[in-house]
C-alpha cells in the first residue's frame, strides 16, 4: 500500500508541477494576448472614429448637393422662362420688323405720290 501510494502522490506532484508550468505559460500568453487585444482595442476605436468623421462630411456633402440640386432647378426654370420670353420677343421683332418694312414702302409710296402731285401742279410733266 505504500508502494501506491508514493506513486500517487509522485503522479500528484509531476501533476501539479506540469500544471503549474502550463499555468505559467497560459499567464505569459495572456498577458500577450490581452496586449494584443488593448492594440486592436485602440485601433478600432480609430477606426470608429474615422466612419464618424466620414459618416459627418458624407452628410454635410450630400446636404449641400441637395440644396445645389434645388437651386440648379430654379436656374433651369429662370432659364426655361427666359427662354420663352426671348422666343416671344423674337416674334414681336419679326412682326415689328415687317410693320418697319411696310411703312417705309408707304411712305416711299407716299413720297412718291406727292412728289408727282407737286410735279404736276408745277407743269413739270405736261
């Protein structure tokens, strides 16, 4: 009986000692393993803070393109209704245009009829 139990308690001890050894080297992974994680910790908190920072200026961008993309319309409209206006004037000067046209021919006519009125009533063409 104590032949077994010397051996068990050597089995005990070379147990222990092992597990000690392990535990020593479980602490020493640890301890790299929790520097590691503090590492990428900090490294995603600058990650985060970065898409903060993107997330901000993509809101701030897309705000301004909004209210670019409703003034452009007004413009297009101001511009639509310059259009139509420039259209319309271009009718009134063609219509002006052709009224110039006809007066100057009446009044060359007319020119023309007093002049021979004149002509005749001075014995010019009798």
């Amino acid at each position: 009986m104590f032949h077994f139990t010397c051996t068990t308690l050597c089995n005990i001890f070379v147990y222990y000692v092992v597990s000690a050894a392990c535990i020593c080297l479980m602490c020493r992974n640890l301890s790299s393993v929790e520097g590691k994680m503090t590492k990428l910790q900090k490294d995603l908190s600058q990650v985060d803070q970065k898409v903060n920072s993107l997330k901000k200026t993509f809101e701030v961008r897309t705000t301004e393109a909004a209210k670019l993309k409703v003034e452009l319309e007004k413009e297009q409209e101001t511009i639509e209704a310059a259009e139509n206006l420039v259209g319309k004037l271009e009718g009134e000067y063609q219509r002006w245009s052709e009224q110039v046209h006809c007066s100057t021919d009446f009044f060359l006519i007319m020119y023309c009829a007093v002049v021979t009125v004149v002509a005749v009533a001075c014995g010019y063409f009798l």
